[in-house]
C-alpha cells in the first residue's frame, strides 16, 4: 500500500501521524533560525503550503508545558531532514510558547461578522493556553481579562491588543519569549475590499498588528504569511525589523511549492512518472527567485487521480480554492488597451511590468502597473526573466501554465455571457432572417472588437460567442451540437412552430485573415455536403436558412444560402 495523498490536510501532526505522503520543508526551520529575522512576513499565492509550514514550525519550537506532550512533538521529525541539521538547530525544538492564528476564515459579507470570526480565533487560541491560568505569576486582573477573552465577552480594543497581552502572559508565566505565527493575514482585507468594508477592517488589523509586533518586548519572532505586502494602510507602520520574503527574492524559494525534483520523486513514489510532462505542462511555471516551482495544490490534486488511474485527465484544480473575484473584476473593467495586453498574455506572449511589492486593494485599479503585479504576486502571472531599467525592477511576465491559462479563460467566458445578456440582439436577428449576411457580418465584427478573446482554443471561443448572442432571442431555440460530435451543424436555430423560421450555422476559424471569404463559402457547402438540413425538415420545418460563419481572431465573414439547393 502506498501512503495516502493529504488532500485538504494542513496540520503537520495529522500528515505524520497518520501516514501521509510528506514533502520534507523542514529546512524552513534552519533558514529562520540562520537568518534571524525578527518578523518575517512570507507572501506567496494561495494554496502554495503556507499553512502546512506554519503548523510545522508551531510542533517544532512550541513547549507545551506538558514534557511527554513536547516528546510526542519531537517524534514527528524523526527521519526529517531538521535532524540532521545538528543540533544547533534541533536544541530550539520545543522551547518556546507559540501563538498560533489563522485569519483564512473572515471572509463574511459584513464587517461585523468577518470581526466577530476573528474574535472567535482569538478566543480559540487563549483557550488553547488557559493553562497559564494556573499559574500564581498573573494577577487576578490579567487572569480576568484573560478569561473574558478566551469567553468572547471583551470589548473591541481589548481583542485588538490581544497577541500582545497573550505574549505577556506566556513569557510571565514560562519565563520565555514566545513566537507568533499569523496566517493568511490579508484574506480578511481582501474579503473586506470585494464586500465593501475595507477601511473598518484596516482599522482593525492594523490596530492587532502594531501592538503584538512593533511594541512587543515579550516576541521572540514572528512569521506571517498572505498573498501581497499591505503597507500604504500603515499595517506594518515602524516595524523596522520587518523582512518581507516575496517570490522574487531568492531566500526560503524552495520552502513553498514544490520543486522539479520533489515532483519526479513523488512521481516515481507512485509509479505515474510517464505522466510527467503533462504534470510539468499544466501546473509547473512559477519562478521564486530563481527556483522552479509547481503548484502543490494542484500536483496533489493530479496525483491522486492518476494513483487511480494513469490516464486520467488533467484539471484546474486551483481555480476552486483560489478567489478568482480578482479577475473577474480585472476583466470587468479592462478598456480596450487591456484586453488587447490579455490577449496577447492568452496566446503565449509577454508583458514588460515595473515591480510594485506594496501592492494595495484600494489602489488596485489605479494604474495599470499595480493591476499587474497584483495578479504577479497572486500567481495569476509568473516571472520569465527581469531586468534592471532607471532605478526600477521590471518584470518580463507571463501566464505560468495551462491550468492558469484555463482560469482567464473560464472567467472571460463566464463574463462574455453575463454581458451578452445586457445587449439587444434584435438588430442580429433581422438580418438573419432577410438573409443579411453583410449586415451580420458588421454587427458581429463590432461584438468581437468589444470581447476578449483567446485563440488556443478558438473554435471553442467562437462557438460559445455565437451560441450565447443567438440564445438572447425569445422567438428561437438554440441548439449547440458541437459537444455532441455526432456530424450534426454546429448551431440550430428553430421557432418553436413548425410554420416559423428555422436556420442552420456553420463555423470554421481561418488561418489567416485572407482565408476568411473562402472559409465562410466552405462552412456554408458543408452544410449542403452533410445534409444538415435534412433534420429540420423532418421535423417539418419549411422555411429554412443556411450560414456560414468563418472567424480570424477579430473579424468575421458570413454567407447565405438557402436550406436546399
């Protein structure tokens, strides 16, 4: 039996305990104790192993206060590669109280809930110490507050500087500094920008922050994760000893994601290595500093369905844990500027991006420089190469891989049919039904100008963009045959009445903008070489009408023919 894959598991004790497969990160550890930053804030794509490494270091450094329950901790790391190490780093194994706080949760539609998720956290994580209780080195006033927090009876103020206040009860009452370790710091500020309470939550955040990292004589480190540097709001506002480790720096690369080599060897673990090249196609990409590295969400994922069977397909795995409101809005509001920048992005080009690290929510939409490495530093696009250019870092960027690539172009379809709801198709309409075919010709070029399209997949695109306007009519019925592969016209459109207007649709994508005239007159005779028409008039349909429609990326031609000749 082979270990099981930990889908979903992100507490390092459970993968050990129970026999998961586990990608050795222990050298995180060395790195943080070699380098010695104070407060160290890790920014890194959703779902690349953050909280996994953050449970790992609490089991590692936390004391417990209870000795056979820190001998069990220990045990975790047998065979791990922070043994071996020496013992000058495996001598800080259980020796610190640790505070431990997640904010991946506050994702509620009101202020007033996200806060009261957080409260919640809070409350959790003194409850998890309530040992200290016990102890005669907190006075009766500390033990109150104490228990009104870990109750969730406190008011605001009282929550918002408790890390600090629990800092000082652990470091009082075990007479050691204590680490904290925050997690998804700003999924409550991206939750709050896209629900519209961003400055209550700010206020918030920064308020817990300042106390339990800029003021705090009772830390010993602290380590953050999240996706961007929030600084404009004065998060992290005098906290001189602040190291931020982004993906372009070259330190801790390796600790978050997988590399080439941790890929092949759980490949080979499994006995799926034939399979690495669609692996390394669809969710390889990203560079951190100058390290490789694959989507372990999303390796996982794939793992697991070929363990099962080794011809199983791909999936966008990501693209169901990550937000994706960010596109969503990108392409909302693109001009057409952007959505030309997107399509050359979709078709496997470059765009040339000055590096903004302290990328805000509320400065988002600003300037375009910010939009990108917005999506940058989320993992929406990866680093090709930089250069150095008048005192700036610029950025040659692209989409990473296939499955990202899947993402923009889900969102782009979802959001052209939510757009083509919103416009009159009337015009379209009546000259299909005059046989118009230059007047249709017109009113699609102009859609297809407004769009943004992608032409990997293109008769894909073209089919569903022509699907979707046709299906606006009340006074038709849209049928889509092309999934069906079953040598029926790629469109029919029918009135619900036998006596009414029936037509049939013929798609071919050109190869290049000289093929369009002929194309458009081959889909039309293939529809008199197939015998389309011969289902409609079994039916009983009469009055029936033929086009072809040929696309190069933003123009179109369409022809006429009748439904018999």
């Amino acid at each position: 039996m082979k270990k099981a894959l930990p889908i979903g598991v992100e507490n390092f004790e459970d993968i050990v305990k129970s026999g998961y497969y586990y990608v050795d990160k222990t050298m995180l550890i060395k790195e943080l104790l070699d380098l010695k930053g104070k407060v160290n804030l890790f920014t890194r794509p959703r779902r690349f192993g953050k909280t996994l490494n953050l449970s790992m270091l609490r089991y590692f450094f936390e004391d417990t206060g209870d000795a056979e329950r820190n001998g069990q901790n220990r045990e975790l790391f047998q065979g791990m590669r922070i043994m071996e190490a020496g013992g000058i780093y495996t001598e800080h194994m259980g020796r610190f109280p640790v505070i431990n706080l997640t904010l991946k949760s506050a994702k509620q539609r009101a202020f007033n809930s996200a806060y009261g998720k957080i409260k919640n956290e809070l409350a959790e994580e003194f409850q998890r110490h309530k040992y200290v209780l016990e102890s005669e080195k907190m006075d009766d006033t500390a033990k109150a507050l104490f228990r009104k927090i870990a109750g969730g009876e406190a008011e605001y103020d009282d929550y918002s500087g408790s890390l600090k206040f629990l800092s000082k009860c652990l470091c009082q009452v075990t007479g050691r500094h204590v680490i904290i370790l925050i997690d998804e710091y700003d999924v409550p500020l991206e939750n709050a920008y896209f629900k519209g309470f961003y400055e209550e939550m700010v206020d918030f955040i920064r308020s817990l922050f300042e106390s339990a990292l800029k003021t705090n004589d009772y830390l010993q480190f602290a380590v953050i994760t999240g996706c961007l540097r929030i600084s404009k709001e004065s998060i992290f506002t005098g906290l001189n000893h602040l190291r931020i480790i982004s993906i372009l720096d070259e330190r801790y690369s390796e600790h978050f994601g997988f590399t080439e080599d941790e890929v092949r060897k759980m490949m080979e673990y499994y006995e799926v290595e034939s399979r690495f090249p669609t692996m390394k196609e669809w969710y390889d990409g990203y560079l951190f500093g100058n390290t490789e590295v694959y989507n372990p969400w999303s390796v996982i994922n794939f793992m697991y369905d070929l363990y099962a069977n080794t011809h199983a397909y791909p999936h966008p795995y990501w693209i169901n844990t990550s937000s994706n409101d960010i596109i969503k809005d990108m392409i909302a509001r693109a001009d057409q500027e952007m959505k030309g920048q997107i399509e050359m992005l979709l078709s496997g080009g470059t765009l040339d991006i000055q590096v903004h690290e302290e990328v805000t929510y509320g400065d988002m939409h600003s300037n375009e420089e910010n939009l990108w490495n917005f999506l940058y530093f989320t993992g929406y696009l990866t680093k090709e190469s930089e250069y150095f250019k008048e005192s700036s870092v610029i950025l040659r960027a692209r989409i990473p891989n296939i499955e990202v690539k899947t993402i923009y172009q889900s969102t782009i379809l979802n959001w052209m049919k939510e757009f083509i709801k919103k416009e009159d198709f009337r015009d379209l309409y009546r000259a299909m039904e005059d046989g118009d075919a230059q007047r249709m010709t017109d009113i699609l070029n102009g859609q297809l100008f407004r769009t943004i399209s992608f032409y990997d997949s293109a008769e894909n695109f073209y089919h569903g963009f022509l699907a979707g306007i046709l299906s606006q009519s009340q006074n038709y019925l849209v049928k889509s045959n092309r999934e069906s592969g079953n040598g029926r016209s790629d469109i029919m459109v029918r009135s619900p009445s036998l006596r009414g207007r029936s037509f049939i649709l013929e798609l071919k994508v050109s190869d290049s903008i000289d093929d369009l005239e002929e194309d458009a007159g081959k889909a039309l005779q293939q529809i008199y070489d197939k015998e389309y028409a011969r289902e409609l008039r079994a039916e009983g349909y009469r009055k029936i009408d033929c086009y072809g429609v040929s696309f190069y990326r933003k123009d179109c031609e369409v022809r006429f023919g009748k439904g018999s000749v």
